[in-house]
C-alpha cells in the first residue's frame, strides 16, 4: 500500500494504491493523521491504482468521514473498482460517500 495526500487549501486529496489491509493500516492511518485531527473540510480519494480493502481499512475510512463531516465536509471517493465499490455497497458505506 501507498498513500499521499495533497492539501490545496481546505480541501485534501489521498492518493491510494495497492492492498490496504491489517499489515499496513496503521501506516495508512499515521498518513491521513493530519486529516483527523486538522482543519480539513473536504476530502478527494483517487482509488485509480487501489486493489483491496480490509475491515481496518473501512475503519479508517469511516474516520476520515466522520472527522471531515464534523466540520461540514464531505468525502468524494474518485475511480473506484468494482470490487471495491461491491465491498462498500455490501458493508452499507456506500451510501455514506459520493462516488465518481
């Protein structure tokens, strides 16, 4: 897995690729810690390379939703797979972000 984000002015894009999973959840949370705890508004994830999510990783997902909605953001999650958005849609997420 690999994350980076860019900040352009209140809003934030992640930029994901490959598996995030239980082995690397904790580094992917160290990476958007800025985002939980800052003064982000709205956040842009690109998933164009992104493969595989795990439990932990929806976790960090629906963090990063609930801190940026407390401040009246919202999430816009870009490029998505379709196995992805089958597990969000399974998981009952997907009513919780936008989708492009």
């Amino acid at each position: 897995m690999e994350a980076k984000i860019e900040q352009q002015g209140e809003k934030a894009i992640i930029t994901i690729s490959g598996r995030l999973d239980s082995m690397n959840s904790g580094d992917f949370e160290k990476t958007v810690e800025p985002i939980l705890t800052g003064n982000t508004k709205d956040v842009e994830v690109n998933c164009v390379n992104f493969e595989y999510i795990s439990s932990s990783g929806l976790r960090i997902f629906l963090s990063i939703l609930k801190s940026v909605k407390s401040r009246g953001g919202s999430v816009l999650i870009r490029d998505m797979n379709a196995d992805l958005r089958g597990i969000f849609d399974m998981c009952g997420f997907s009513p919780l972000f936008k989708f492009e």
